[in-house]
C-alpha cells in the first residue's frame, strides 16, 4: 500500500503526458479541438518545413552550446573543487556547505538574481567593472545576442557547480588510502596523482553527472523563460528547445500561435533524443568503468 500513491502520482503526471503527447502528435489541432489524423505530417513539419525547421536547428544548436560549455565550467570546475575539499585545505568544512548552498535556492530566485546582477545600469557588474576602471567592459549582457546565452550559461554553473563538486567528492572519498599511501610514494606531482589514480577511480561518479547533465542540458527551460523570456531574447539568441517547445504548443503574447500537434511532435523528438543519447553515454561510461 505504500506504493500505490507514489505510483499513482507517477502514472497521473508523468506516464499519462508521455503517453498523451505521442498521441497528440499524430493528429491535426484547431486550438483545443483536435481534428484528422495526420500521421507523420506534424514530425515532418517541425524538421523540414520552414519556418520551424529553421526553429528547431537554432534552439537545438543552443542546447548543444549549453551542454558543452556546462561540461568545461559545471562539471570541470566541480572536479577542481571536488578535489581541493578533498585535500582538506583550510577552510575545507565551510567550504563545502558554501559550494553547496546555489543548489538548494529556487531557480526562479537565482534566475531574478542574475537578472540584476546583470543589469546594464545598476547592475552590480557593471558598477563593479566601472569602479575597477573597466567600465570599456560594461555592457548589457542580456541585450545582445554575444554575450546573452553565455551569461545564462554563467548563471547555471553557479547555481549547480555544487551538485557535481559533492558527487565527485563522494566518489574520492571512497579511494582506499593504501592506494594514495603507494602513490606517495613514488611521485610528489598532484597532475599524476589526478590523471592517473583520482580521475580513473571517480569513474561511476563521472558516468552520473555526465549523464544528468545531458539530460539537464536539452531539457533547459526555467532558467532561460526567467532570464530571457518564452521567445528566447535578444533575437532568439536565447532560444532553445525547452522554449520552443512551450512557444509551438501553448502559444505566446507575441505570436498567438498554438498548435498542440507541432508541439507534441516536438516533445517526443526531444524525448527520443534525450533517452536514446543518455542511454548511449551511460552504457558507454558504464563500459569504461568495468575496463579501469
């Protein structure tokens, strides 16, 4: 009996609209009544038909952009972290409840926040770039589609570093001290230790943040609607899949387009992407594992 309502709240919210969606995505929609059966024309429509095809490329590039810029400054930066906490350096305990403290704030929050941080007038980046004598480097990070995307990639990192900083830590904690102890020595170089028994050994900590932050990547929304709006601001610089997705289903002030179909076809596009790439990095990381 204490599986029924937790299975139920599955089946209702989240089995229930998976399912509905593929439906949806096979049918024609007038608003809120649906029409003829339309096969695959909706699937066709969002890759090749313009102007979505040309949609979909720009909000699909955007999430690539995403992930592999949050791979180097999310997940690179969690190593580092990971491992100077590990070392016990001064601080150490402080450390890791600071590092830690972004994940558990609202995204709304951090989202507002980072808004005025980056205000171009009273934003305290500015005014700090200003007081530093930079202010050649003022600018609004928001308004322009160079720097727009990269300042919601910022904000991210800061908000989640900490996420893949304690899974690493867990992973290097569980290396056997005898180990470290023969390392020892034979080197003094901290680039040995890491590249050769620290990286190797977190392995199944790698194959979980790599594997989240994929799927958290191309399933970016409540960030980028916060900072940059439902039509992905300035100039769809912003956009991307999560954003186009909600825009071709449920409509926006701008356009007033809504289209069930186009939007259902999109969400299962996206969600056939998303678990087949998942599941093709976690049997390939999970390989790796087993060989070190």
């Amino acid at each position: 009996m204490l599986l029924v309502p937790p299975l139920a709240f599955v089946a209702l919210f989240i089995v229930y609209p998976i399912v509905a969606a593929f439906a949806y995505a096979f049918f024609d929609w007038n608003g809120l009544l649906r029409g003829e059966f339309t096969g695959l024309a909706n699937f066709h429509t969002v890759l090749f038909v313009e102007p979505y095809a040309g949609w979909t490329r720009n909000a699909f590039a955007h999430n690539v952009i995403v992930f592999f810029a949050l791979m180097v400054l999310q997940n690179g930066v969690g190593f580092l972290l990971a491992y100077a906490l590990w070392r016990e350096l001064p601080g150490a305990r402080f450390h890791r409840v600071a590092v830690f403290l972004p994940v558990v704030l609202s995204t709304i929050i951090v989202g507002y926040l980072f808004k005025l941080f980056l205000h171009p007038l009273f934003g305290v980046v500015n005014i700090s770039l200003r007081g530093m004598g930079l202010g050649f480097i003022a600018q609004p990070w928001l308004g322009q589609d160079s720097t727009a995307l990269w300042a919601l990639i910022i904000a991210n990192a800061w908000h989640m570093v900490g996420f893949p900083t304690l899974v690493f830590l867990a992973g290097m904690q569980r290396i056997p001290t005898e180990m470290l102890d023969a390392v020892r020595m034979e080197t003094e170089s901290e680039w040995v230790k890491v590249t050769k028994i620290v990286w190797p050994l977190v392995a199944p900590s790698a194959t979980i943040v790599f594997t989240l932050l994929f799927v958290g990547a191309f399933n970016w929304f409540e960030l980028p609607y916060i900072m940059a709006g439902l039509d992905g601001s300035p100039y769809g610089s912003t956009d991307v899949l999560g954003l186009y997705f909600y825009r071709t289903a449920f409509g926006n002030v701008s356009s007033g387009q809504q289209d069930f179909g186009l939007g259902s076809a999109l969400a299962v596009l996206i969600f056939i992407f998303i678990a087949a790439i998942a599941s093709v990095i976690t049997v390939r990381l999970r390989a790796r594992e087993i060989q070190i």
